[in-house]
C-alpha cells in the first residue's frame, strides 16, 4: 500500500531523529542506485561495509524510522555478490529473537540493486561502548555491565545455532547496545548454514574457501579458510575473543597494525595468553579461566556450545562480582590483628601474608594468593581479628560485609543462628589448640 490517500488516521507515538540526514535526492538515486521505493523516505548515507551501504528511512505507512541496507552498485550485476547479500536478508528474516535485529522486508530496485530494510537501532556499538571512559578496565562496572551484554550475545548466537546458522563475524563492531538496555547482533553477511540451503542460491558465497571474518576475532580454522572445518565451535572463539577484549581490552592475537601479520598470527593459533593480557588489571582466576577455554586454538578444547559458556559466565557474574573492589600497596596492612572488623576479603590478584606478633617477632600463619579468604569470622563474631594481614605485592581484594551478607544472601534468621554457633565453636577450638601450644613451648 503505497497511497497515502487509503490510509485511515493513525496516532504518532514521537518523532525520534534519524541524525539529521538529508533526504536523498532523485538524481543521487539515479547515479548510485539508491532504492527509493514509494513508502520510503531514504536520507543520506549513515555507515558502510565492503559491500553494502547503510541509510536511515521513514516508513510512510507505518510511521516508523528503519535502516535500509542496499549493496553496493558495482556489486549488483555480479550474481556471486548479489546472492550472498539476498542470502543475509533471508538468514536474518528467518532468525526471530529479541537480540538479533529484525527485517521487515527485502527486494530488488527498479535498477536491479537488492536491498532490504530493518529495524534501526538507537544505540551505540559495543566497540565505543568498550572505549567509553565511563567503563574502564578491571573497574565493577566494566564487568557487570559488559559480561550482562555478552550473556545477551550468547542469548541471540545460541538461538541462531539452534536454527542451523553460525555467524562467523562476531567482533565488538557487530554488536548495538541501545539506549534501554536492548542488545542487538547485528551483520549476517558472512553467516553460513549448517544444514540448509537458501532459496536465493547464495551458498556459493558461504562456501567460498578462504578467510573468513575479522583476522583481530578470527579462529585459527577461519584463519585457514576451510569451510568445512568451520562450525559452532567457531562462534564460541568469536565469543571468546569478545570476553578477551571485555576483560583486557586487547584482542587474543596482540595489536598488530598490520592485518596479514594478525591473520598470520590467527593461522597459527598464537593466542596471547589471559594472564599476559590481563597483567595488572586485577582479574579474577576463575575468569581467566572461561576466556582461556573460550579462545583456545584447538576446537576440541573450547566449551562444546555457546550455552556451556554462557553458563560459565553466568555462574561467575552469580559468585560475587558485583562486590566492590580494593587496592592495597605492597606493605599495606589490610586488616590488623587486635582489631573488631565487619568484612571479609577474597583476592582478586595480588599475593597477602597472614601472621600473628609473638613476642617482637611475626609469626607467619599462611601465604595467600588469588581465590583465597581472608577475615571471615569478622562476618559472624563480633571478636578482634585474630591476625593480621599484609599485602606482599599490589592486592585487589572484593569486600564482603555484614550488611551486603545479611540483605544479599540472605544470611539471617535462624540460618544465620546455625552459621554464627558453627563459627564460635570453630573459634573456641582454635583458641583451645593455640593456648595449648603456648603451654607446651
């Protein structure tokens, strides 16, 4: 329906800016083969591919702002090119779910150029969302916020995996987060079924040997350019290599400014190792862990699927990573024997030694390092810290008190009553074998 005439009256909601763009114009349709059709106002170009151009329209009918995607007018006479761009508006219209972006319709331009139309985002990429200020490296925001747009990631990833796509081009770039929280992956141009064929007869692009994706993202097996090599598996590595850039913002292969050196490196599988990306930032071992497996170079070490490593990541952000962080110098007492406290601390990075003042001299209990716990009778016994605790090397510890312990997990009650009895017999015990230590010296 095109005439506006047939229309009945409609209600407008708002009007939400498409940036201002200029419409386009007759005569630059005509000389770039820019799809005009009649229910359409198309404004001036807002972002571009290799291949393909992003523009900004109004839906005249349906009083709605949406992205035209049209490929490139060189590129529309070459059936190679022009299918596999008919094949990505089939792949994605079929693949309904809430963060993969929605098309509304596909065809071909009186001048042959294909296009098709979906939603547009309001929102920034992920990759500006990475280098905002606003969420710096190893800080709780970064983590909670970034590991809750991953999770949203996976959601849409292992919904298409469901339907037989994987996307082979997952990189920052490729991801929307909106203004209210709305996680958009976007760019199916390179996706590849794994058990049909599109109708368009696009699959001569899906299997075109070659590489395949972004080098700085790319598995080794895409490296290679072996399609029959490449499967979910690749997918998780493509996750991975997002968890990587979340957690170290660097990418799994270094910072190269030369692509043929980072595809080079991709082949080989010469992933930098966690533990060197993250130097200094603090991160947790667990989480080192998940984005070790994740972007291991053999398919086989990887999670099986992209739900396994959701659950990973999820299971991690359920630990206690929203606890606030601290730091401590090196020689920094963290808490001091004698002293009533009312937290506890887990080391995040960082070595700490406990020990006890025994006459002029310390006595040196234990040697801590990351996952280790610290001060957790101050939690349920309201007695002085039984040692003393110093950071041998910059610490990062997560802070858990009484109020966040009570409220956040629920430790009160007659629940609370059993774990306070179970501490102070533990602590009378302790007290028993340390007085009688000091009796036989």
């Amino acid at each position: 329906m095109s005439d506006d005439s047939t229309l009945p009256p409609v209600y407008v909601i708002e009007s939400i800016p498409v940036g201002g763009a200029n419409e386009v114009t007759s005569a630059e349709a005509n000389r770039e083969g820019i799809p005009v059709p009649p229910h359409l106002r198309v404004f001036a170009e807002l972002g571009r591919g290799g291949m393909g151009r992003i523009h900004p329209a109004t839906d005249r009918n349906l009083l709605r702002h949406v992205a035209l995607k049209r490929l490139d007018k060189k590129f529309a006479k070459e059936p190679f090119y022009r299918e596999g761009f008919i094949a990505e508006a089939q792949i994605a219209g079929q693949l309904e779910h809430p963060n993969i972006v929605p098309v509304h319709e596909l065809a071909v331009s009186s001048q042959g150029v294909p296009y098709f139309t979906m939603k547009l985002v309001q929102g920034i990429s992920f990759d500006r969302w990475l280098a905002d200020p606003r969420h710096p490296l190893g800080s709780t925001d970064r983590l909670e916020k970034g590991l809750e747009i991953f999770a949203k990631v996976c959601d849409a990833i292992a919904y298409a995996h469901h339907r037989g796509v994987i996307h082979r081009d997952l990189k920052p770039a490729n991801i929307m987060v909106a203004g209210f929280g709305q996680v958009y992956v976007m760019d199916w141009g390179l996706a590849r079924l794994t058990r049909t064929t599109p109708a368009s007869g696009g699959a001569s692009q899906m299997e075109t040997p070659g590489p395949v994706g972004t080098p700085d993202y790319m598995p080794p097996e895409q490296a290679r350019g072996n399609p029959d090599e490449m499967t979910e598996r690749s997918d998780v590595f493509g996750l991975g290599a997002l968890l990587y850039e979340i957690v170290s913002g660097k990418t799994p292969f270094g910072q190269h400014p030369d692509p043929e050196e980072t595809l080079r490196r991709a082949r080989l599988g010469a992933v930098v190792p966690i533990d060197i990306a993250t130097q200094g930032i603090g991160l947790p071992s667990r989480l080192r862990a998940i984005v070790a497996r994740a972007t291991a170079p053999d398919p086989r070490d990887r999670h099986p699927n992209v739900v396994d490593l959701q659950d990973d990541v999820t299971s991690f952000l359920r630990g206690g990573l929203h606890l606030p962080r601290k730091l401590f110098r090196s020689g920094e007492i963290i808490i001091r024997e004698g002293d009533v406290g009312d937290a506890a601390y887990m080391i995040v990075s960082g070595r700490c030694r406990a020990y006890r003042v025994v006459g002029e001299e310390r006595e040196t209990l234990a040697v801590m390092e990351a996952g280790d716990v610290f001060g957790e009778m101050a939690l349920l016994l309201d007695e002085p810290r039984a040692a003393s605790v110093e950071a041998l090397d910059p610490v990062t510890v997560l802070v858990l008190d009484k109020h966040t312990m009570t409220e956040g997990l629920g430790i009160g009650g007659w629940t609370g009553a059993l774990v306070r009895a179970l501490a102070q017999r533990f602590r009378d015990l302790e007290l028993q074998v340390r007085s009688s230590g000091m009796r036989r010296g």
